[in-house]
C-alpha cells in the first residue's frame, strides 16, 4: 500500500563490547515512502520483481550495520 513507513530494528548485545563496554544495546531506524497503485490481491501479496525478496536483504544489511555500530 502507498504510504510512509517507519522500520526500527534494535539489538541487544549478549557479550560485552571491547571498545565499548558501557554499550550493551543499538538502534536504527529507516524512514521510506511507497508509492504506486495498491495492490489488491491480499496483505501478504509479492510482485514478481522480486522486491519481497529485496526488503528481506534490507532488513538483513541493516542488522549488520546496526551490529557494527554497537
């Protein structure tokens, strides 16, 4: 659906950080804009681009960044 979305994703560390021991959490957060005609075929519809397939990267390379961050 069109819209404006907020995606945070947040970590808590397990072991203590060397550089950082004080740090034991980290958050990012992600604002993005939908734009487009709705898709009408149900709440969990996939486009053949492949693009459920991309925000599944997305989400994966923003835990790693979130990670290296900490």
């Amino acid at each position: 659906m069109p819209g404006e979305y907020v995606i945070k994703v947040s970590a808590r560390l397990v072991f203590a950080d060397d550089l950082y021991p004080e740090k034991n959490m980290a958050s990012t957060q992600l604002t993005l804009t939908a734009e487009g005609d709705p898709v009408s075929s149900g709440c969990s519809s996939t486009s053949a681009d492949g693009s459920a397939a991309a925000l599944g990267w997305l989400l994966i390379g923003l835990a790693l960044v979130l990670r290296r961050k900490i």
